[in-house]
C-alpha cells in the first residue's frame, strides 16, 4: 500500500486519507477530481 501511495502521489494524485492501518486492513482514499472519494484498500 506504501508503495502504491507513494506512486500515485508522485503522479499528482490528492489523498484526502494517508494509508491507515486497521488490523489486518490498510486504507487509502483519494479525491477522483471529479467529485468522487476512491478507496483503495490491502487485506494481510
């Protein structure tokens, strides 16, 4: 997920949700500029 992160950002890609770790779940959310939140979401 870190990795992944770090790519998009380095694209330009906003995140309203830094990678949080809940247990075996690791979210991220990210503002599609179009109005849109996207999750992105790693399982253990």
């Amino acid at each position: 997920m870190r990795a992944e992160y770090e790519r998009l950002r380095r694209h330009g890609v906003m995140f309203t949700q830094e990678p949080l770790e809940t247990g075996p779940v690791t979210t991220a959310v990210f503002d599609d500029t179009r109005g849109n939140l996207i999750q992105i979401v790693t399982a253990a």
